[in-house]
C-alpha cells in the first residue's frame, strides 16, 4: 500500500516532466510548426505577433493600440514585449516568449494538483462523515489533483497553445491561480489572480461568484441537507458515537457565511484592481491612458470588431448578419453568457469550484473570440471531478466529437483559406459543430453532477434506513 | 462652321483687349499651347499636350474671367486650395524605354487610375472638411467617381514622404477608376479652344485612347500677389501624355518608325488656337550628340540638324536648341492654315539606338506569400546602368549614398505587421539603423483610416539592389463591404519611390521665357516614380447565406440555453410526480383517441364522458382567444407607441 503510494506521484513526475520535455523539444522547431498562424490558436486577443506589433508600435513612440493590432493588456506588453524582439543566435525567434509559456504551463499545472490534492481531501471527509465510505469501502477516491495537472499538461489543446504562442496559457494561469487562492483560503493571491484574469481577459470577471462562495461557504461538498439528515440519523441511532469536531460545528440548518474572508476578498480586489489600473495607466500615460485601453480591449471584445474566422460562431454571424441588427445581437449573445449565471449559482452553490468549471466552460462557449486554450482549461478543470463525473454519460462520444472537431478544423480552414476549394461555411460548419459538442459537454457535466448529488442522497437515505 | 468660329476670334480677341484695357490691369489672363513629340527608344512616340492658363492675381474682376475656365477658380475660392493635382491614368509607365530621369517622366508618369492630392490654405481642423468637399466638387466636374477619396480609409496625409512638406496635405488614389472619354471631355471643356481648334484638335478619341499609355493631368497652383487687396493669382497647367504606336510599313525590326502628326493622330493642326499666347510644337531628340558640332549658327549646319543621313523632318524648324542629353526642334504653328496645314514628320533613314536617362533605382513591387489568410508586399529597388553618371549623390561620413523615398498608402483591410519590416540591401539583410535613416508610420485603424508608411533609405552608391519586405494579415470583411465583384480581389495603391537628393530638370540654355513647356521643364523636379498597383484577393464569406447563419446560430444558442436550464430546473421528487401525472395523463389522452376513432367508425360508445373533453375544449378555445387578444392588444400598443416617435 505504501509502496504504491510513494509510486504514483513518482510516476507524476515522470509524466510530468515528459510533457515539460516535449513541449522544450517542440518550441526548438523553427517556425513554431506554423502552429502561431493557426486561428484555433490564436486569436486577436492572444496572438503574441500582434503583441510584438504593438511593443514595436509603443517603441516608436505611437499607442500600442494604434492600428487596431493588439488589444491585450498594456501590462502583458510590457513583460512580455522586450521578449519578442531579444533573438538568440541560431534559435527560433520567439523562444524566450516560448519559454515563458512553458513556466506558466508547469506553474498552472501545479497550481491544479494543489487544488485538486484539496479538492481530494475534502471528497474524503465528505464521504467519511456522510458514512458513504464506509459502506462501499472497494471504491478507491481518485488522485484528482494528478488526474487533473496531467490532463493539463498532455492535453494536445494545451501544447498547441503553449507552443503556438498565443498568450492563452498566461490567462489559464492568473484563472488557476485565482482558483487556487481561494480553495487554499489565500485571499490576496486569490483577489490577485482574479483581478488579473478579468483584466486580461474580461469574462473571468463571472468567477466572483463561485469565488466568493468559495470563500465564503468553503470546499466543494454534498447539499448541506445531507449532512442534516445523515446527522439526525446518528442521533437517533446512539449519541455515543463519535461525531468529528466539523460535523459538531455545523449544528445549524443553515452553513456559516463567512462574511469577513468575503469582505476581505473584496478589499483586495479593490486594491489590486486599482493597483493594476494605476500601473496601465502609468504605462499608457502618453496615449490616452485607461480610457483608451478600456475601448481597446474591452470594448474589443464586447463589439467583436474583428470578423477573421475563429473557432467560435461570432466571427461568421457579425460578418452576416445585417448591420441594423448588429446591436441587437450583440446584446443578446453577451446577455446569454450572463443569463445563466444566476440559475447556475442557486442549483451548485454547495459546489463553488465545479460552478467555476461550469462558468468557464460556458464563456468559452459564448466567448467573442474563443481559442482553444479556453477550452483546455476547462477541461483539466473537469478532469478535478473525476470521482464526481464518473457516471456522465456520452463522454466516448464527446470524446471523438472534439477529436474530430479537431482534425476538420484545420482541413476546412486549407480548404476554405489556402487552396479556395471550399468556402466559409465549411469552416463555420465545423465552428458550429464545436460549439454544440461544447453545449452537450456542458450540459451533460451538470446533469451528471446533479446526479451524483442525487444518488448520494438516496444511498444515504438507503443507508439510514438500513441503519435504522 | 469653323469659319464662322474663325472670323468671330478676331472680335473676341479685340473685345477682350479692350476689356483689359478698360479695366486697367497690367497682367491679362494668358492661355499657351504646346505639344512636345519624342520618340522613344523602343519604336514608340510619346505625345505631351501642355495647356497653361494663367489668371493674374486681381481683384478687379471680381468672379469674372476672359478665359480662365470659371470652374476652377470658383473651385479655387471655394475650398481655398493651394496647389492641387489631379491626373488620370491608363496604362503603366515604362521607366525602362521612356526614362526616369527627365522632367517629363517624373512629372507625367503617373500611378494607374485617379491621383488626387491637394494643398490647402486652411486651418489645420477644417483640412478634413476641406478635402471631402473638393473631392465631391472633381468628381461631379470630371465625371469620376472621385467622392470614393472622400472616406477617411481611402486618403492619408503625408508628412515628408510625399515630397512636399505640408501639413495641410492630402493624397488619396483610386487605382481601379477606369479612365475614358468621359474623363477627356469635361477636361477638354477647360480650354479656351476646346478640342476644336490649335493643338487639341489632334485629339482624336480613338488614338489617343489606342495608345500604351495615357494620363491626362491637372495641376493648378495658386500665386500670391504680395500686395494688399489684391487677390491670388491661379495658373492651371493641364497636360495629356500619350505613348502611342506608329504604325510602320517597314520590314526591318530595329529601324525605328517614321510617322507624322496625321499618322500618329489622323488628324493635323490646322492653325494654333487664336486665344494662345503662344502656341508650339516640339520635337525632342535624345541621344544625338555625336552629330552636332558646338555652334549652330550658320544656316547649312542648322540645315544639317533636321535633315541628314539619319533621318529628316518633312518641316523646317523654326529654332533648333541643344541640351546635355539631346536636340530640341521648335516649330510655330501660327503660319499653318486650311490650305498648308501642319503636319511634322519624322522620317528615319537608318536605324538608330539610343538609350533614355533613368533613374537611379528602378522600383517594381510585388506580393509574396499564398493563401488568404496572409502575405506580405516586397518593393524592390534595382540599380539601373546610368546610376552612375548620375549627379546628386551625397557624401556623409566619407561614405557615398543614394537617398530614396518611399511613400505608401495601406487600406486598412491589408493589416501591415510594422515590425516584420525587413530590409535587405545587395540579398543581406540590414539592422534599420544602417540604412533606415527615417521611418514615419501610421497604422490604419479597422474601417475608419488607412495606413500610412513613409520611409527614407539611405543606400550606398555601390547598391545592386535592395528589397524592403512587410508582412500584413488580410481582413476578413462584412457581406456590405465588399464590391460587386468581390472575387477580383482589392487594389493597393502604387507605392511612390522618389529621389530626395536628385532633381531632373532640362536646361537649354535660352531665355525661354516665353515658353510655359520649357520653363517648366528648366524648374528642378523631384525624380520620383510609381510602382505596379497590387491586387489582393480577399477571402470572401457565402453571400448567400446570411438568413442561414441567423438561423442556425440562434439554434446553437437555443440549444445551449434550453437544454442547460431543462437540467437545472429537474428535481427528483417533482421528477417522480411528474412521471406519475403523465403516466394518468397519457391513460387520459389515450382514452380520448379511443373515443375519437370511435367517433370517426361511426360508432357511439361511451356517450355521457364525451361532453366533458368538449367543454374543456370550450374552455381552452375561450382561453385561447383571450391571450390572442391580449397579444395583439400589446403589439397594437407597441405600433402605436413605436410609430408616435
């Protein structure tokens, strides 16, 4: 037994470190295999060239927003602008931007086993304290923190954008950070990673919600209900039997919102919010300063000013649809990211971190310009719930569906872009595809996470029934 | 009718005397012709009509001119411009064969389709307004669709790149207007004359417009007056270059074609336009330096110049004047008439080769790259023979360079990547800082402005060649903004190249005062010149389908939002008591279809249950109609509201 547990993460670490290796070995291709050229990759917002473009633009003297080139942060140029233009003789430009990349792959990886290690735990003293361990003492809790960092880390999605240098992989890193901070109850980092995955990215802003639930209630674990029932179920058995001191403190119906963790979390997103906005400031002095590069970001992404083809399904509707109904459309698409937040949040909010899941499954559905970075992260974040989701159903089909999304996308984009065989709706075909195996993804997880909470349910009213 | 038109000149000249009399002015208004022929060396002739008209600073005449065409003084006054030039072109210049170097070339040899740019006397905020209001008034007096330059993506403002210092500049091309007759007209329409009389009566439709090359052009400038109260003064200068091809009878491939003015035209001069000042035809010959001697002051060498064993002019010259490069014979025109029309010919006896002076680089331009996605636009500059010889070479740092200019405009949908900018200097790529000496950039922003780049090489005298390489990504358009023919692709404007440091100019060495052509060809010129117009081929989405895209999209979304709060809203115990309730509903339903196809047999089973079901169909009709009613109400409502406004 011990031996086996001294050999897994020593297994980890191979896998682990395999990936680091494949991906050093990919980033040495000249040309970053054309990966960087790729619209599944990067988008307008994350494409490292239009960074480059806008740190040349800045060096000269002109707004880095100047030309409709970049629209990320002012901050990410500054870091990230001196590594584009620094060449090493005799390697690939663009390699000290790789190696970058690479960090924050390895670092969010690490970051998803911390979580996934809590996350873990918790199942545990959930299943402990429900009595539902016990019962069913075969059923192994999976390593979901391992699971979880190597789905991050060999998932092809990651690698390609990793290698493909789009600036994906340090949004992934500020959301996993801010994920990591609050399920470690680090308030800081966690305000820290969340205000800097909002300001480089925007829809991370719907993470309050979980974030603050999080914080406020803790750790994903079955409906309170649950514990109430399984509790007056020992009690009627025998008072004697011990009773952990966590299951004493939730004695109430109701579980204690920690308003003061929440009220600190929202003191240091004002703080750090503000710190960052006087940093872009200070850095946009000279061109217009933050007003302008809310319009230029913000306002980029709401507006979807960009019509080249991405994997989502705006590009090809805006450049459609009449221009007197842009508006409308526009307000709808961006109300539909919004609408089920607030649904979602009342079913899952005994579950904060699979509600984030969800959240960021479904801004990268309905995201202006998706890549599949957003879709990475979501994914090695679902790979957290494994002892969850194992019942969820279609995941082989799902499983070819993004398969085969992925190997038709860059066909129908030759076709369509390179040879001119075939034209837009090819690739929007496919976009629309993606999008739907996304919708049914979505769906499904909830439900199966639904379920799970259901069948826990019932085993333990089965369970007090036997007992009683 | 001619006649008639003729004996009414003479009343008109003399009324316009006295009018200038009256009025006391010591300028009048002056109009002169010229027409400047020059073979080439590749068996072609070029043709230069040179127009100038002249109205003298004045404020005496108020609005009133003798003949200075009234539109353009208005067009003057109205938008205060300051210089403005307008050329139509057809056809590519060959810098090769027809030179680089000349003032003719630099001057005349101009980009594909319409080139508008403009001066203004304005204040800086109203340049703008200015330049959309002008464009508006050309296109409506040329018959061109000039206004397209009104839209702030199509022009640019160039700083130093276009050679004329001004920030007050604007410059705007229209590389696929098509230029014809409708264009010639209304220009013609300036001249005193017109095309009936003079020199314009040569132009005939068809060969001017069968030629390899033509561009009519419009340059008016406004002169101040220095003194106050008095207005300023405008000279328009129009000309109309024409490279046309001699038909030639002769077998021998490099003799060069003899022609005359009615070959070349089918028409001749049939007296100058009595309005001119001056009128005159010119004959350029390049390359015959070997035959002269240094006088041509007696009469038998002067005989020599035009007719000797090379070839001979069917007319005598009235002047012969030599240059550095070449012979320029001068012929009046005002002897001719209907009985001894003018009619110049060039009759070549030998083959003769010469070679014309070019600039010192030659620019050509092209894409490189496949696909719609991206690419990227290569200028490159190649050393001609006579770079040489070429004075205008600049010694800094004890080094030997050549300047060069380059200014190009970017439309926005080509999205130039400013930092691939790669300049390759004899096939080795150079760091900016070794030959980049000026660089001015301003990118395009989507849909609302074009991009500019300007840039000044520094190259060295030795240079072979030089290639300066941009990456862009195409844009990927909205279904309205793409033409009717969205699948020939979109034009770059030429790139302009010009020689900061090298100015052509043809001095003959005369008092040529008199000569509007020749003093403008002694003015020193800037050497530029354009290169090809690109064509890019934008990715184009289904035109077809926008009503699809709507629909399936809001499917997708329909999807996503239903099936997601389906599984939200699904409780267990409401899961169970709805599955009961359909259990007992689908037994009723069932039973209903019984009694249905029971009724349809025709036989009556069960009667008394049968008046229920119809009462609640009652009851569901009335409840039906109350909520149509209602609906329509509210949609009455909202028309009556929404209309109100």
């Amino acid at each position: 037994m011990a031996e086996e547990q001294n050999k897994k993460p020593c297994r980890f670490w191979i896998w682990a470190s395999a990936s680091v290796v494949f991906r050093l070995i990919l980033i040495s291709f000249p040309g970053n295999l054309n990966l960087s050229s790729r619209p599944e990759v990067s988008t307008p917002l994350t494409s490292i060239r239009r960074l480059a473009e806008g740190y040349w633009l800045k060096q000269a003297s002109m707004s880095p927003y100047a030309g409709s080139m970049y629209h990320g942060s002012p901050l990410l140029l500054s870091v990230l602008g001196p590594l584009t233009v620094q060449r090493i003789k005799g390697q690939p430009s663009h390699l000290l931007c790789s190696l970058v990349f690479v960090i924050a792959d390895i670092l969010s990886a690490m970051l998803l086993r911390g979580i996934g290690q809590k996350l873990q735990m918790a199942y545990g003293l959930n299943a402990r304290l429900l009595g539902f361990l016990k019962s069913s003492r075969d059923k192994v809790i999976l390593p979901c923190g391992d699971i979880a960092a190597l789905v991050y880390l060999w998932n092809p999605f990651t690698i390609v954008s990793c290698v493909g240098l789009s600036t994906s992989p340090i949004e992934t890193l500020a959301v996993i950070l801010a994920l990591f901070g609050a399920v470690t109850r680090r308030v800081p980092l966690a305000a820290f990673g969340f205000v800097m995955a909002t300001h480089l990215s925007l829809y991370p802003a719907t993470l309050a919600i979980p974030m603050i639930i999080l914080l406020g209630y803790g750790l994903d674990a079955p409906p309170i209900k649950l514990f109430l029932q399984t509790r007056s179920v020992e009690n009627e058995k025998s008072s004697t039997s011990t009773v952990t001191k966590q299951a004493k403190s939730k004695q109430t119906t109701h579980l204690p919102f920690l308003w003061k963790t929440v009220m600190h979390f929202l003191f240091w997103v004002l703080l750090w919010s503000l710190y960052v906005l006087v940093l872009c400031a200070l850095s946009l002095n000279k061109y217009g300063g933050v007003e302008e590069m809310f319009k230029r970001t913000y306002g980029f992404i709401l507006s979807i000013e960009d019509l080249s083809p991405n994997i989502g399904v705006f590009w090809y509707f805006f450049a459609e649809v009449f221009d007197f109904f842009r508006n409308f459309f526009l307000i709808v698409f961006h109300v539909n990211v919004l609408f089920m937040l607030l649904p979602l949040a009342i079913r899952l909010k005994h579950r904060p971190c699979f509600l984030a899941f969800v959240y960021l499954a479904i801004s990268s559905i309905l995201k202006s310009y998706p890549s599949v970075g957003d879709s990475a992260l979501y994914l090695s974040l679902c790979a957290l719930f494994v002892n969850e989701l194992v019942d969820m159903k279609f995941s082989f089909f799902l499983f070819c569906g993004y398969l085969g999304i992925s190997l038709l996308s860059p066909v129908m984009h030759n076709l369509w872009i390179w040879r001119g065989t075939g034209n837009a709706n090819f690739y929007f075909g496919n976009a629309i595809g993606y999008a739907c195996f996304q919708i049914v993804f979505v769906v499904e997880s909830v439900s199966a996470m639904l379920n799970h909470d259901r069948a826990l349910r019932r085993s333990s009213s089965n369970h007090g029934e036997v007992n009683s | 009718m001619a006649s008639l038109v003729r004996s009414w000149i003479p009343l008109l000249i003399l009324q316009s005397f006295l009018v200038a009399v009256a009025f006391g002015s010591k300028e009048a208004e002056q109009f002169s012709e010229a027409l400047l022929l020059k073979p080439l060396p590749d068996r072609k002739v070029l043709a230069h009509f040179h127009f100038e008209n002249r109205a003298p600073p004045s404020n005496s005449h108020g609005r009133h001119h003798h003949l200075f065409p009234k539109a353009i003084s208005q067009l003057v006054q109205k938008f205060r411009v300051k210089e403005m030039e307008l050329s139509f072109t057809q056809g590519r210049w060959n810098h090769e064969h027809w030179g680089g170097f000349d003032p003719l070339s630099s001057m005349n040899a101009k980009p594909v389709g319409v080139e508008l740019w403009a001066v203004f006397d304005v204040p800086q905020s109203q340049v703008d307004t200015s330049w959309k209001n002008l464009t508006h008034a050309l296109s409506g007096l040329f018959c061109a669709s000039i206004n397209f330059l009104e839209s702030s993506t199509s022009y640019a403002a160039p700083t130093w790149g276009f050679g004329t210092n001004s920030d007050k500049l604007r410059y705007g091309s229209l590389p696929r207007e098509a230029v014809c007759t409708e264009n010639l007209t209304p220009w013609l329409k300036l001249l005193p004359c017109r095309d009936k009389d003079g020199i314009s009566a040569l132009m005939n439709r068809p060969s001017v417009y069968r030629g390899f090359y033509h561009s009519q052009r419009l340059h008016l400038s406004t002169v101040e007056s220095g003194q106050e109260g008095l207005g300023s003064g405008i000279v328009l200068e129009q000309t109309l270059t024409v490279v046309l091809q001699p038909e030639t009878t002769s077998v021998e491939t490099n003799m060069q074609p003899s022609w005359s003015l009615s070959s070349l035209f089918g028409r001749k001069v049939v007296g100058s336009c009595v309005l001119a000042k001056s009128s005159n035809v010119y004959l350029q010959l390049e390359g015959r330096l070997g035959h002269e001697s240094k006088n041509v002051d007696t009469e038998i060498e002067a005989h020599k110049l035009w007719k000797n064993a090379d070839f001979d002019l069917s007319l005598k010259p009235d002047r012969v004047l030599r240059e550095s490069s070449g012979l320029l014979f001068i012929f009046d025109i005002d002897k001719s008439s209907d009985s001894e029309p003018f009619d110049l010919g060039l009759n070549w006896k030998l083959p003769s080769k010469w070679s014309c002076q070019q600039a010192p680089l030659q620019a050509s331009r092209f894409l490189m790259g496949s696909g719609n996605e991206r690419g990227a636009i290569a200028i490159l500059l190649k050393a001609t023979e006579s770079q040489e010889k070429l004075p205008g070479r600049e010694l800094t740092d004890g080094r030997c360079t050549i300047k060069a200019n380059i200014f190009q405009i970017f439309p926005w949908y080509i999205k130039v990547y400013y930092h691939t900018l790669q300049i390759f200097v004899d096939q080795q790529q150079k760091t900016d800082s070794e030959v980049l000496k000026k660089i001015n950039v301003s990118p395009s922003t989507d849909k609302v402005s074009s991009g500019m780049l300007e840039m000044m090489l520094e190259l060295p005298c030795e240079v072979k060649s030089a290639a300066i390489s941009i990456e862009y990504d195409k844009g990927f358009l909205h279904i309205d903004e793409y033409p009717p023919d969205a699948n020939q692709g979109f034009d770059i404007p030429s790139a302009l190249i010009s020689f900061p440091s090298h100015h052509a100019s043809l001095d003959f060495q005369e008092e040529l005062s008199k000569s509007p052509l020749l003093s403008s060809f002694k003015e020193k010129s800037l050497v530029r010149s354009y290169t090809e117009v690109l064509l890019v081929p934008l990715t184009t989405p289904d035109f077809s389908m926008p009503y699809n895209v709507i629909t399936i999209t809001c499917t997708i979304f329909a999807l996503y939002f239903g099936s997601l709060l389906n599984v939200l809203r699904r409780r267990i115990g409401e899961e169970e008591r709805f599955l009961k309730s359909q259990g007992k509903k689908t037994g009723g339903v069932k039973q209903l279809l019984l009694r249905l196809t029971a009724k349809i047999r025709g036989r009556p089973i069960e009667a008394p249950s049968s008046e229920s079901p119809a009462a609640e169909s009652s009851f569901l009709s009335t409840k039906l109609i109350f909520k149509i009613i209602l609906i329509a109400g509210a949609a009455a409502a909202w028309q009556y509201f929404s209309t109100d406004k």
